[in-house]
C-alpha cells in the first residue's frame, strides 16, 4: 500500500497539524492583527518613535518594563495596572518597581491610538511587547519578530514581585537558578544583562560597593579603583542632590547604544551593580561575558532572541482567561 496517496491523507496531516498548533506551549503567531487591526504594530512603532525622540532613555525604560511584566505573573501587563478590585499592593509598588519604572506614559499613548483605531482589540500585553522591541532597535539593535496575541490579566501583586526578579545583590548561584525558574540558560541569562547597555541605576543599588563593602574592604575589590572613586564622587550627597536619588549609567563606554560594550565595561571592572560584575568574577560565567565583548554580531542576534522569548512568557491566550483592557492602567 501507498503511504501518503489520497485526500484522506493529506487531511489528516492538516487536521493533526493544526491540533498539534493548539496544544502549543505558547500559541501566539506572527500578526495577530493581521486582519482585525492591520496597523497595530506600526501605530506602536510610531508612538514609541515619537517619544524616544523626545526622551532618549525611554528605550531602558520600556525593556526594563517589559522584563519586569513578563518575569511577574507572565506577559499579561499586569505591571501596567494601578489598582485592582482586591486594592491590594500591586507590582509598581514593590521594592524592585517602585519610583523606578520609565516608560508607562508611552504605552498609554499607544493603547490610546489603538482604542480610536480598532476599539477594544489590541491588548496591552502585546503592546508592551512591540514597544520593547520598537525600543531596543530605536536603541540599535537590529529587527527581532514579536508573536501576538496575548490577552491581559486581572491581577497584580506586590508580593509576588521580590522572588520572581533578580536582585542587584545576587550571586552568579542565584541568578542561573532564577532565569533557571523561567526557563533560561546561564548562557542567555548572560546574554540579557547586557539589556544593562543602556538605562541607569540609582545609587542606592551599588553605593555599598564603593562605601562599606565588607568588614576587610570597604570597597568592592572587583571594581576598577578608578571607576570606584568616580562613582563615590558622583553619589555623594551635595547641596544640589541632599539625598541619594542620583543615578548613573548602567553602562559606562555608551550607555545610550545598545550593544556590547557592556560586556567590554565589565571586562574591565565597571560593571555597575554588583551582579552585573560578578558575572565576571564567577569562573561559570566569564568565558560569556569575554565572548560577547569580542562577538557584538553573535551577542545582538541572540539578544533579539532572547528577548523574544522572554515575551512569550507564561502568556495568557486563551479566550476565557484575560482580557483585552480599555485603559492599561485598569482592568475592564
Ligand atoms: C541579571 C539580573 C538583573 C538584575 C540584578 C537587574 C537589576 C537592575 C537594577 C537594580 C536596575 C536599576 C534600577 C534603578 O535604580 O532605577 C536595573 C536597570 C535596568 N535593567 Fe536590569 N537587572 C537584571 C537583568 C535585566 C534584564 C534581563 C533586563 C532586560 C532584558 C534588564 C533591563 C534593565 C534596564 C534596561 C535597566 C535601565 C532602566 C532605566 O534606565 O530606566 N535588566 N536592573
Ligand atoms: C550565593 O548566595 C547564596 C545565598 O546567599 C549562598 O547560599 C551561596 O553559597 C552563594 N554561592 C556562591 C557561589 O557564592
Ligand atoms: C553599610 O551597609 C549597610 C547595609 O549592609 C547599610 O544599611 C548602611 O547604610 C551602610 N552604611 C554606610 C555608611 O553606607
Ligand atoms: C530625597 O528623598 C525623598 C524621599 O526619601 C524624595 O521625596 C526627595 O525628592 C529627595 N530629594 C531630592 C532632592 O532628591
């Protein structure tokens, strides 16, 4: 008998593939919108394009926001939300977001557009997810495709913040295990601190570096000396800056380009937060960072990936869970 000869045949190949695309881990697809709201991603690429030109360090912000969404509760926005019906502390509001999240009036300008474009259609999910992307290649990395069809969620809790996110304050350990928990190897958890070659970080997340560092060193030995007395002088209180609200650049060589000379920065012991230099020092992982400083192509084309994947994750995209918000700001 002839395998493959007959209409019957070529319908069950059809009917199994599209079972096996169902039960897909993430069924999101390419153009989502294609046919309910063609211009979804250029109306978010032109919101974007307007507000990186008016402020060029919102692409941080919008990756950074993108990072902390789909890492808490998956890429359902609900780090866009303000309040929920339980009026319970939401993400924004945990110590990892609060006062340090760019970027939320951008996609509330987008969702604006597209609620007068194609009315309660496009989620705010899949706009943060286009608008990281629009971001980073405003920022000079090249194109990367983003899957849609993300729903958004209903919920958004401070407390489920703090063990979901990395701290500044982790070892090498301690961040393969968290990317580990997300589905991330220690070669793309690499991969994504250089996300750290643009944007900044307030003081208070690497002072103790150049302040009280340990019992035997007051500063980090880790760090570039010269590097290190730099930063103290500019995170020192003054009568302009009483306080430390002061910020620094997360990459010192060219903080507002995206691209490898992160890796380049912490070769050379100016990686600013102490998790960004441990990268370095842990045996584990310095053959990476070494790697990229030298591949800018071979980083960037894996940066793009990894990012993409980091927007499918834990997804909601079945019709009964979610929805599609009106405002991002607030559920339906
Ligand atoms: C590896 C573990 C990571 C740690 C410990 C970490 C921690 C931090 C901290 C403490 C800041 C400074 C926040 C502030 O003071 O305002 C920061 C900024 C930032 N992070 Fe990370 N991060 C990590 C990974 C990532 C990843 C994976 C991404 C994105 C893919 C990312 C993107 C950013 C960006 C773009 C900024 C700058 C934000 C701005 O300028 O507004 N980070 N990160
Ligand atoms: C990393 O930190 C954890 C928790 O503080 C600690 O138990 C572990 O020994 C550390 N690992 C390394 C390699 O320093
Ligand atoms: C020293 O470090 C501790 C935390 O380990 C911090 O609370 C304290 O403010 C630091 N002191 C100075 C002078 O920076
Ligand atoms: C000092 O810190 C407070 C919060 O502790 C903040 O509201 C204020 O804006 C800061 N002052 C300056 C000048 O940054």
């Amino acid at each position: 008998m002839e395998i493959g000869n007959g209409p019957l045949f070529v319908w069950g190949l059809l009917i199994s593939s599209i079972l096996a695309q169902s039960a897909a881990a993430h069924p999101l697809r390419h153009r989502f919108y294609y046919f309910t709201c063609p211009n979804a991603e250029h109306i978010v690429a032109d919101v974007v394009r307007a507000a990186v030109h008016a402020d060029a360090g919102l692409p941080a912000g919008l990756i950074r926001l993108s990072f902390h969404d789909c890492f808490v509760r998956g890429c359902d926005a609900s780090i866009l939300l303000d309040t929920t019906p339980t009026n319970e502390a939401i993400e924004k509001d945990s110590p990892a977001n609060a006062g340090t999240l760019r970027g939320l009036e951008v996609i509330d300008k987008a969702k604006a557009r597209l609620e007068d474009e194609c009315p309660g259609r496009v989620s705010c999910a899949d706009i943060l997810a286009f608008a990281a992307r629009d971001a980073a290649v405003l920022a000079g990395l090249p194109h990367y495709r983003v899957q849609s069809g993300r729903r958004d969620g209903r919920t958004s809790l401070a407390s489920e913040v703090g063990d979901n996110l990395p701290s500044p304050y982790h070892n090498v350990t301690q961040l393969i295990d968290m990317f580990g928990k997300k589905g991330f190897s220690a070669n793309e958890m690499v991969i994504l601190s250089g996300a750290h070659s643009i944007g900044k970080a307030g003081c208070r997340n690497f002072e103790h570096r150049m302040l009280n560092f340990s019992a035997d060193n007051p500063t980090d030995p880790s760090l570039d000396p010269t590097y290190a007395y730099y930063l103290k002088l500019m995170c020192t209180p003054s009568e302009t800056l009483p306080n430390s609200s002061r910020s620094m650049p997360l990459d010192s060589i060219t903080s507002m380009t995206l691209d490898n000379a992160y890796y380049v920065g912490v070769q050379m012991g100016r990686g600013l937060l102490q998790s960004d230099q441990a990268l370095m020092t842990d045996s584990r992982t310095r053959k990476m960072v070494k790697y990229f400083a030298r591949n800018p192509h071979s980083w960037a084309n894996q940066f793009g990936k990894a990012m993409a994947k980091i927007s499918t994750l834990d997804v909601l995209t079945d019709s009964h869970k979610g929805e599609v918000r009106t405002n991002c700001r607030f559920i339906n």
